[in-house]
C-alpha cells in the first residue's frame, strides 16, 4: 500500500484504555516499525493531555511519541488542537465559574495552538487541527441539514473560531499541513457541508491542505456507495483525502448506548457482547471481506487519497472494546489478540 498511499497506524504509549500501563509496546512497535510509514498518537496529543487542571503543560508522553517516531523514521500526524469540550473546564471559565468572553478564549486558544505545534515544528507533517466540528441536524421538513455544532469553542467564539485555529496553527508551523478531520461522512449533508468549508476557506486564504475522514465502520454500515460519495466528492473537488481513524466493528451498533457500562446491564451485555467467548471464522473471513471491498475503493481514488490510517495495531488494544460501551469484546483491527495477521489482512495483501 506504501507504493498508493502512506498507511498508517496508531501509537499508544503507555496507556491502554487511557489508564491501564500498556505492556504490549514491544509487540506493537514491531508490528508499526514492520507494516506502516505513519503514526497518529491515540490520546496523548489532546488538549485534555497536555494542558492540565492547573494549565501547566505537560509533554512528557508526547515528546516520547514524537522521539519515538522520529527514531524510526515514520511520517507524524498530529492529533488534535480543538475539538469539542476536551480542554479542561477551566479553559472555558473564569474565576467566577462563568464563561470566559470571545476575546479571552480566542487569545486562549491560540496561545494553545501556537504553544503545541511550535514545539514540534518541522518534525510534525500533518495536524488534525480542529476535529468533529459539524454535525447533522433534522431540518424540519423531513430532511436533514449539517451544521456547526455547539461546542464551547463555537458557543463563545462563534463560526470564525475554525479559521482562526487554521491561521494560527500555519502561523507556527508553515511548513506543516493541516487538516480537517471529522466522523461520518458518509452522511451526504455532512460530506456536502465540510467540502463547501474547506473551499470556502481556500478562496478566502485560510491555510487548510485537506480533509480526515475517520472511517469508524461496521461490517455492514455503511454501505459502499455512502462510502464512495466522500472519496467521489473529496477528489472532484480536489481535496486531498486522509482516511483517519479506520477500523470495522464487528459488533451491534450501540452508539445509541453510549456510556452505558455492560457491569451494570446485564441485558444489555448479552445482546452488545455477543462475541465475548470467541469469534467464529465466517465472522472473520465477513470482516475481511469488508477491508478488502472498502481498501478496493480506496486505490480507486488513491490518486486524491494520501494516506489511510487505521485506528490500532491489534484487537486487544481497540477504543471499540469500550466505546461507546466498557467491557465489550471486539475484532475491529488487521491483527488479533496474539499479535497475529487476520484474514482481514491477508485479503488486503491479495488486493495488491
Ligand atoms: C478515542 C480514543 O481511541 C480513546 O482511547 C479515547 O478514550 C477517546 O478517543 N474520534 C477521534 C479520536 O477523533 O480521537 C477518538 O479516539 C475516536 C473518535
């Protein structure tokens, strides 16, 4: 894949769902060091991360994600300046509790941004500056119509704080490219709305240089020709394309219980856990299936697609293994809980 697109993987450092010490790093790092030219820090690149309750910065695990992929070599992604609420709640609030004004959380976050990316400029290649930013809302008649979402950056500063992220953000770093990264595109409206963004900050001179997509899938949804609409659009446009986040599921859909935890629902562990005990082959010979007919679509567009990274190295180490529920068992990744390559991977090999 190396010779259509980079391919990438992610680094977790020492934490496995965000609190266990991760004793896997020597498995994962051959893997990563075997198989892709480019890494994306799973969490340790967030707001929430590197700025803490006191608003001291603290790069110790990111420094060591940056040391470690400069040492071998590989492209890194930057991962992410602004997203939703995950700065600390003090970032928002005054002494009063109270939020902050316009003034004051632009000069806040810009002090952020400028603070992060010039810390690795030159040895970051690309940077997810702002993530999931948009959203799809009924539009009252029927439809549906994808908008900027409320989120405290958009509440206290308004449309405008995207671009004055972009502008900061190339301001530290004009070498590096930035990108825009959000989840289900294959939702039309949405993929409609952040292609008219991004061209809309081309013409006006807002440095932006493509668009993520995170490609967090299941074995059926979404369907290919949702799929083939974001890569379709994304190349007429002459967007560049990065597949950020990928990985396929293959458990029931339970986004709809989202924080819900399988120790405390019974019922629901039984019918969102369904493979806890063991994942039969059809299921993985289905999943590779699935890789193989959704990368096909992928080298259709490689010429706009620069990179797709998938969202882990093995199954046991998956954000799907609780999110959006804790305790489940899933087999969304390329290698299982040995280390060893899925039948997903070998049908990706056959593919080239
Ligand atoms: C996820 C991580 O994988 C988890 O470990 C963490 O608990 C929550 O965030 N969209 C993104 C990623 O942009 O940063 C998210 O990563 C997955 C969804």
């Amino acid at each position: 894949y190396k010779d259509h697109f980079m391919i990438g993987t992610l680094y977790h450092g020492e934490v496995l769902g965000n609190d266990i010490v991760n004793p896997y790093l020597e498995e994962e790092y051959a893997i990563t060091e075997r198989e892709f030219n480019v890494i994306t820090a799973e969490n340790c690149m967030k707001p929430m991360h590197i700025i803490g309750e006191k608003g001291e910065y603290n790069f110790d695990e990111a420094d060591r994600f940056v040391k470690y992929a400069s040492d071998k070599g590989l492209t890194i992604v930057g991962h992410t300046l602004v997203w939703k609420n995950s700065a600390p709640d003090w970032f928002f609030k005054n002494e009063n509790g109270d939020a902050v004004s316009r003034d004051v959380l632009i000069a806040r976050m810009t002090e952020y941004i400028d603070t992060v990316v010039s810390r690795y400029k030159g040895k970051i290649a690309y940077w997810d500056v702002v993530n999931e930013a948009v959203d799809v809302f009924p539009d009252g008649k029927g439809g549906r119509v994808a908008k900027l979402k409320s989120t405290p950056w958009y509440d206290i500063i308004g449309d405008d704080y995207i671009e004055i992220a972009y502008r900061t953000a190339h301001k530290a770093d004009p070498s590096c490219k930035l990108l825009y990264n959000d989840y289900n595109m294959y939702n039309k409206e949405k993929t409609d709305f952040i292609v008219n963004m991004v061209n809309d900050f081309k013409s006006k001179g807002v440095p932006i240089h493509g668009i993520g997509s995170q490609a967090h899938m299941f074995i059926e949804h979404p369907k290919l020709d949702q799929i083939e609409y974001w890569l379709r659009k994304c190349a007429d446009k002459q967007i560049p394309l990065h597949v950020t986040e990928m990985d396929i599921s293959v458990l029931p859909n339970a986004w709809k219980h989202r924080g819900a935890s399988v120790e405390d629902n019974f019922e629901l562990a039984e019918e969102f856990n369904p493979y806890s005990e063991g994942i039969s082959h059809d299921l993985l010979e289905q999943q590779a299936k699935r890789y193989a007919d959704v990368f096909s679509l992928f080298l259709k567009y490689s010429e706009n697609v620069e990179r797709v990274t998938l969202w882990g190295v093995w199954d046991g180490n998956s954000w799907r293994n609780y999110h959006p529920m804790k305790g489940r068992t899933d087999y969304p990744l390329l290698f299982d809980r040995n280390f060893q390559k899925k039948p997903a991977y070998e049908a990706l090999q056959k593919l080239i």
